[in-house]
C-alpha cells in the first residue's frame, strides 16, 4: 500500500512537469518574436522555466510523502512507516531538491548566460560568407561567459568558508528542531549559502514585478475586452483607405497640368489626406496583427482561444481579484504572526513556532492536503498565479536598470536576448515565490502538512501513544513541540528545513526576504489602488515605439459592442456594416464615439 501511494505521488509530479513544459512553451512561443526565433534560445529558456517551476512544486510532493508516514486521525505513524523508511523517503527528497537547486544555480549562472552571447556572437554576412565558424562563436561566447563561471566559484568558496549562527546562546537553539538545523558539512553550507542569495536577489525583483503583476493581472482580465474586432477593423481600414486613395487621386487629376500647381484649398485638403493615409496604414497593420497575420500557428490558435473565453474574462477577472486579496491578508497575518510572535526573531529569520493567527490560505492547503492531490491542484493554480503575475509585471515595467529600460517584453515582439533576460528574472523570482509560499503564504502546510501527534501518555513504555479515546490530545505538529511523542512522529518537509536551514544559518538572508514581503504587500495595495480606478494600459508600452499608433490601440481598448466582436473574432469574418441612411447615421455615432474618447 505505501508503495502504491508513493508511487502514485510521484506519478502525479510526472504529469505536472509535462504541464510546466507546455507552460513555458506557451510562455516563450507568445511573446518571442517570429521573425528572430532561435531554436537554441527558446530550447534553454523553455528548460530553464520548466525545471526552475518543476523546484517550487516539489513542494507539495514533499509534503505528501512525508505527510503519508503518519495517520493525522490518530496523531501516530503507519504501522510500515519505520525511521528506516522515513530516512529513505527524506534522503530521495534531499537528492531531487539538491539536484533540482544545484540545476537552477547553474542555469541562472552560467547557461542563460552563455546562450545570450552565443546568440550576440552571431553574425549572419559572416557566416554566409564562410568567415565566422562554429568553433570561433562559441570561443567568443564563452569569453565572456567566464566571468559568470567566476562569479558561480566566488560564490561557493564564500559560502564555503563563511562563518554561520555565531550567536547560538539563545533558548530556541536548546531545541532539537532548531539544532538539526545548524550546518556544519562545508559542501552543504557552500550550497546553502549560494542558494539564499539567489533566493534574495530573486526577492529584490519579486517584491516590484510580481506585486505589480499581482494587482494588474485580475484588473486587466476586467478591462481588456475589445469593442472592435480585429476583422471588423481591418474590413473598415481597408474600405476607408481605398476612399482616401480614390480622393488623391481625383484631387492630383483635376489638377493635372496646372502650371501653377494645386490651389491652396485643394493643397491643405491633399495633406490632410497624405496624414490620413498614414494613419490608415498603421491601422491596417495593427490590425493585421491582432488577427495574427504573420504569426505562428501557436499564435494564432493562442488568439482565437483567447477570442472565445473573453465573454468570461470578467467573471475571471473578478474572481482573480478575489484570489489576490485572499492570499494578500493571508501574507499580511502570518507576517505580524511572525513579527510578534517568532521566537527567535531577527536570529533565525523568524521562524514561526507554530501559528497564532488563523491564515485561510493555509487552513485551505492542510485541510485539502488529507486527500492527495486536491492540494496539489490548488498548489499549482496557486503557483501559475504568480507566475503569470510576474510575467505581466515584466511586460508592463519592462526590463530596467533603475531608471533606465534595457528591454521591453511584447507578445510576438520580443528579441531573443529580451527573452533570456526575462527568462533570468523569472527563474529568480520562481526562487523568491518558493520562499513565500513556503514561509508566508501557507507555513504549516510547507512544514507540516497535516500531520499530528497524540500527546496522551503511552500505556506502556516503548508503545505509541493512543489517542482513540482522547481525541484533545491530538495536536498539529510544530516546530517547537518538546513532546517525545511529536519527535517520534513528526517529520518535517525537506523543502522547510532547507530554508529555515538558510535562515538560521544566515540570519541576514532571513531577515532581508522576510521585511521584503511587507514591501511586497505594500507595492501590491498601492498598484492594485491605483489600477482601480485607471485602466491598465499594457499596449502603451508596445506604442512607446512608435507613438503614432496609440490613437489604433484606442480602437481595441474602448468600451461598447464587446459580444459581436467576439464573436467576429471567433469566426474571423467581419459584419458587414449597414449600408444608406442608417449606415451613415451609425458611422456618424461612431466617430461621435470615437471624438469622445
């Protein structure tokens, strides 16, 4: 029975890395740009996605095989659970997770890296001319990829020899918890070191671009539905810039052979039309665009999905919106839980002892844990969540050094290097997002489970205790329960341990990544405030190239006729529009709509 259930779990983690693959893939297919694709680039970005995402869900697995050593019914272990077997189930966890952290490290540091200058080094006149080999690319690429190999040494030999948790007098390191905790294996601190500063420049971007993410993306679902579709407006485009043309073209031939040129009415009224022309033009591309000529099958499938869900976007959206502020008051009560309550504030990161102030998000993750894989469902939705949050904070922001943007991220407009750097960025804050959820979102769940312990004495020395008859005995396991029992019993996460292993051995980490979350709640209110009552408007960006086209993106952002554009955008045909007086009569309010806004 144990084996079918541990079987099952891991099973259960196969399918969803197949899921993560497809999720990066959508991820790196949408916003990369056709034109400059490079099957190197989206091949390392789309791995390097998938195995840092495949990090965070381990979580659950995790909780699941250690949960399933004990019954929470009866607060004592399985009777095929003995430490041998717990010990195993632990020591495979450590190797996944060592495996999968060490992969990150390397990835971030010095793969990313070297296929973004590998694809620097390319030069297409040269390689058709025979100049450039394969051999001299990739000696120039991995010039400049040293010094992120130097940086990965530095890094290791530092938190090789890094003096750790001077300042072990305090009372909470007397418990056993706390003292497995304090590492003294070199190799393991090296790790453990390097991780926890990934984890905290990952933090850095988190608390700006996932809390921006965080408040825009459910507003944004509210507020994108289009009142025009894309082939209802390039059928208009089309039809008025044939009209223009025909009015040049009558203007030039009824002044064909003028001496002195075109008169002054006729002159102004020709210029006007040139501007208009111009402006037709950029609207025929932007539409064009949003009915995805030019892009990939992907694309276009990816559109016409998005075209018959809109009608329920704003149902999403507004459930979104409630998801957000759910788990915002969940962070926000287990960090003044933590604040108020650690008991060994700054020292260790503060570690929460057990939890004083009821936090829905985690009592919903413990309670569907009892029966696997509910949580785990909740746990990836869960996940995806802020991982789309991060996405669209990266894309409304774009890629800055301070004040000053390297890059912009557009669906089906970015370069492949934007794409790497963004693929960086995301593998950090898929570190940061680990850490939140683990000690902010959901800390009993991360470090516990469901587990409990009976704390009623035993009949008989050497027994497990029986709490049958003495169901108020059985307690949730914790991390500063002192009861022999609970030490029998109780078995913590190893993805819990490994963090808190951080924190407390470098207390500076801890304390940086736990009072960046209160930055991160503070980011997400001001944003979410503010995007309340102003639309989100993540086209600008795309129109900060070439601001001529913000008057076309205004056309997809107003507010009326949404269901027959969706309807036209489904089908792709557009409607024809109403010929005679009425016809006039309903372009004239159009454009009268289209003054006002």
């Amino acid at each position: 029975m144990a084996l079918i259930q541990t079987t099952l779990i891991w099973v259960v983690y196969a399918v969803v890395v197949v899921l993560l693959v497809a999720i990066a893939s959508i991820f790196v297919y949408t916003y990369q740009t056709p034109r400059e694709r490079s099957i190197t680039v989206s091949t390392v970005c789309i791995f390097t996605l998938t195995s840092l995402l495949a990090t965070v869900l381990l979580l659950p697995v995790d909780v699941a095989l250690v949960s399933s050593t004990t019954s929470s019914k009866f607060g004592r272990r399985k009777d095929w659970a003995t430490q041998d077997r717990v010990d195993n189930i632990l020591l495979t966890l450590k190797i996944v997770y060592y495996t999968l952290y060490s992969l990150d490290a390397v990835l971030c540091l010095i793969v990313v890296p070297f296929t973004y200058f590998w694809y620097e080094e390319y030069d297409e006149v040269a390689t058709e001319e025979g100049t450039q080999t394969i051999s001299q690319r990739f000696l120039g690429a991995l010039k400049y990829t040293v010094a992120f190999i130097s940086l990965v040494i530095i890094l290791f030999v530092v938190g090789f020899f890094v003096p750790v948790a001077k300042n072990r007098n305090g009372a909470h390191f007397d418990l056993d918890y706390f003292k497995n905790l304090l590492t003294e294996n070199h190799g393991e601190r090296a790790l453990t070191f390097a991780l926890g500063l990934l984890i905290t420049i990952g933090t850095l971007i988190y608390i700006l671009y996932t809390a921006a993410g965080f408040a825009l993306l459910p507003i944004a679902c509210i507020k994108s539905a289009p009142a025009v579709s894309a082939p209802t407006l390039s059928a208009n485009t089309t039809s008025e810039l044939e009209q223009n043309r025909e009015r040049q073209r009558q203007l030039e031939g009824r002044n064909a052979g003028r001496a002195e040129g075109l008169p002054s009415k006729d002159r102004r009224e020709l210029d006007a039309l040139v501007r208009e022309e111009r402006t037709l033009i950029r609207r025929e591309r932007l539409a064009a665009e949003a009915s995805g000529e030019g892009q990939s099958r992907l694309m276009k499938v990816w559109m016409k999905i998005e075209a018959v869900f809109r009608p329920i976007k704003l149902i999403g959206g507004l459930f979104l919106m409630i998801i957000s502020i759910i788990i915002w008051v969940s962070m926000l009560l287990t960090g003044i839980d933590k604040a108020k309550n650690s008991i060994c504030k700054s020292h260790c990161g503060y570690i929460l002892g057990h939890i004083n102030i009821f936090n829905p998000i985690n009592w919903l993750f413990v309670i569907s844990s009892k029966v696997f894989p509910i949580d785990y469902v909740i746990f990836l939705l869960l996940v995806v969540f802020f991982f789309a949050s991060s996405i669209i904070g990266i894309a409304g922001l774009g890629i800055r050094f301070l004040w000053l943007k390297i890059f912009q991220i557009r669906k089906a407009h970015t370069s492949p290097q934007a794409i790497l750097m963004a693929t960086v960025m995301l593998a950090l804050i898929s570190l940061a997002i680990n850490y939140s959820v683990a000690m902010m979102v959901a800390p009993q769940y991360a470090h516990f489970g469901p587990q409990t312990f009976c704390d009623h004495p035993p009949r008989h020395p050497g027994e497990q205790p029986d709490c049958t008859n003495h169901t108020r005995h059985i307690l949730p396991c914790s991390e500063v329960t002192e009861s022999l029992a609970a030490k029998n019993v109780c078995t913590p996460s190893v993805v819990s341990t490994f963090l808190d292993r951080i924190t407390v051995n470098f207390f500076f980490f801890g304390v940086v990544d736990f009072w960046a979350q209160f930055v991160f709640l503070a980011v997400f209110l001001i944003v979410f405030i503010t995007a309340l009552f102003r639309t989100p408007k993540m086209d600008e960006f795309q129109a900060d190239q070439d601001a001529e086209e913000d008057e076309e993106e205004g056309l997809l952002a107003s507010t009326g006729r949404r269901f027959g554009a969706t309807w036209q955008d489904i089908t792709g045909r557009a409607t024809k529009p109403p010929t005679g007086a009425a016809g006039r009569g309903q372009r004239d309010r159009d454009d009268l709509d289209e003054d006002e806004d």
